[in-house]
C-alpha cells in the first residue's frame, strides 16, 4: 500500500491582533470575513491553537502554511505598514516555533514603502525563517508590475524563495462600472454585485491580469529566477493562454507567454475542488508545477444552498486529492513534494539553527 500522502496546504489565512488595531485604525470595515467580532468564521480567522488544529485535522491537512487575509498590510500608509508587517512576522515566526510540525508562514510585506519591502522579505527569510512572502497584488494605486517593486523581486530570486500572490477588492472605479446596479443593496457593489466583484469572479481577473502584466511588462525576463505561486486554478489566465499567447509576440516577449507559467509560476487550486480545473490546470503547466492550498477559513463548511465546489471541511480537503485522476508520485508531489523542492533550503536552514524568530513576549490571539 502507498504511503500516506502528506498535505502541506498553502494558502491558510490568519488574522493577527495587530493587524485588526492597523486595520481599524485606517478605517477597514469590522466585519467577520476580516476577523472582527465574535462569530465563528472570524474566531477561526484569529485561532492560531487547538481550534485551527482540529479544523486542519477535519480537512486532513498536515501543515498549515498561514498568511495573513487579503490584503495584509497592503493597504496601509507606508509609515504604518513598515511596522506592522515586522511585528506580524515576528509573531507568525513564534507561532510556527511554538508548532513546526503543524505550521509555516508566509512573511507580511509592506509594499507600501517599497525601499522597506525587500528589507523585509531579507529579513523575515534570513532571521524568521519563512520561506517566502504572500502578497495581494495592487498597493494603492500601483499594480504588481510597478518598476518600485523591482527590488523586491530581485530579493525573492536570490533568495530563491517563492511570492504567493492573493486577490483583492478591485479599484472603485470597476466596482461601479461592472460591479454595480444590482437591486439587492444600496448604493454601488453591494449584495449580489459585491459577491460577483469579490470571491464571485472579480478578484481573480483582477489578479489574473496583474501576472498578464508581470510578464509583458518584463518582470521575468529582468528576473527569470523569479517563482510566483497562483492561487483559484491560475487566478482565470490559464484557461486562455492558448488565445492570450499571440501577445507573446505583439509585446516582443523574450519566450512564449506560456513558458512563463511552466518555469515561473506554481500553481493552487485555493479551495475549490474541482476536479476539471484541476485536470485542466495539470495539461497546461505539469502536476510538477502543481501545489496545495484550501483558502481556510473561507472555504470551510460553506455549501451554500449545496454548492459542492467550495467546501474542504468533513475530510473532503484530503480525499479531493487522494482521489486525483494521477498516479501517486504525483500526487504526493502536488501534497507536498514540489513545496519541499521550491522552499527546503530555507527549512534546512532553520533546522541547522542557523537562523530562527528572535524570543519575544507576544500575544499571538490565541
């Protein structure tokens, strides 16, 4: 019989005390889907314990890599977002020392100062010992193509580490213009219209094109070691790269467009447990280039009116891919190989002592 397959699972959201005082303070809505008040999603959203643990071990998921909720310290002023992101990472460090079995975490990077983000990314890799950042794409106004984040991206590569980029709400401009005019709320995107600009549709097309843009705009021809992981099946961009390709050529691009998605980026499926996409997303870049994630809390327990698709409670995180149409080698590889292979050296590293969380007292909102 195979061995048991190991499920290390990438895209686990955390929402840390300080965080929910930055986001109040610059006037972020106090709602449970971002951690604020008392119902259950957003006690999940701040559980770093036993709580988390026994909703990971409902999933059947072994390692929980945590990042903060869309959109981190993103949308902070600079002078704010600077030292929240240091404090956050030097909590999630603790929490990951306090459980390395159980989790990792992917470092907070405060794009806002973009002289401090690749300071940070150093930082939180050689000191804390994470193995790579989680970022949201759009600072402000600026998309992830901007020439002020190309520091940041020559640090990723030669630390060989991996940015995990998450969606979020888009600008309100298309809020209004695509999102808006439904009869179920006031006032531009809300009800039906916020959902469908959201974890509806909107975030991933937002997302999808920020990667488009990364690539034509030369990102990975100026850092062609660069190793970005797309979540929700490739955020939309893989189901057109057979149309989009014939840009390759219309933006001079050094390699074909989909080339840049079988070296550059690794892909997750977020939670949604779909096995077309899944089988779809394996034609295009390879189960070598596939990993792991389940989007907790955001995808547990939640079968609204039945939906099958988006729910990874009850064991289903598991046996979605045990039951993948691979052999186990890839399977395996999918669970956790290909996360070994991308960020090992930064664990072994840590595992040597060589660097590690600097002991602090903390609350981790456990």
């Amino acid at each position: 019989m195979p061995d048991k397959i190991k499920i290390v699972a990438l895209e686990e959201h955390v929402v840390l005390p300080s965080l929910l005082d930055a986001w109040a303070r610059a006037g972020v809505p106090r709602i449970p889907q971002l951690g604020f008040g008392d119902e259950p999603f957003a006690r999940r959203l701040r559980d770093v314990g036993e709580a988390r643990l026994a909703d990971m071990d409902d999933q059947g998921i072994d390692v929980a890599v945590l990042s903060l909720a869309s959109p981190g310290v993103q949308n902070l002023a600079p002078e704010d977002a600077v030292g929240v992101a240091r404090e956050v990472n030097d909590t999630l460090a603790e929490i990951v020392t306090g459980r390395p079995d159980r989790f990792q975490a992917f470092a907070a990077i405060p794009t806002a100062a973009p002289e401090a983000a690749a300071a940070e990314l150093e930082r939180a890799v050689t000191r804390l010992g994470l193995p790579g950042a989680m970022l949201y794409g759009r600072t402000g106004d600026k998309l992830a193509d901007a020439p002020e984040f190309d520091d940041l991206y020559a640090t990723a590569e030669r630390l060989r580490v991996p940015l995990h980029f998450h969606p979020q709400t888009p600008v309100p401009e298309v809020l209004k213009a695509y999102y808006s005019g439904f009869d179920d709320g006031d006032g531009p995107a809300r009800g039906t219209g916020m959902g469908l600009a959201t974890a509806g549709l909107g975030w991933y097309y937002d997302l999808g094109v920020q990667y488009l843009r990364m690539i034509f705009s030369g990102v990975f021809d100026r850092h062609p070691g660069l190793q970005v992981i797309a979540g929700h099946w490739g955020e939309v961009v893989l189901f057109y790269l057979d149309h989009t390709g014939v840009m390759a050529h219309n933006a001079k691009l050094e390699r074909p467009l989909a080339d840049y998605f079988t070296r550059n980026f690794w892909v997750c499926g977020s939670g949604t447990v779909s096995e077309r996409y899944m089988r779809w997303t394996s034609e295009v870049v390879g189960t070598e280039r596939m990993m792991y994630s389940t989007d907790y809390p955001y995808t547990f327990g939640t079968r609204p009116g039945g939906f099958p698709f988006l729910d990874t409670a009850g064991g289903v995180a598991r046996s979605f891919l045990e039951q993948a149409p691979f052999t186990h080698e890839e399977k395996a590889a999918i669970g956790s190989g290909n996360w070994e292979k991308l960020t090992g050296h930064v664990r072994a590293v840590t595992a040597r002592g060589e660097h590690g969380p600097a002991r602090r007292s903390a609350s981790t909102g456990r």
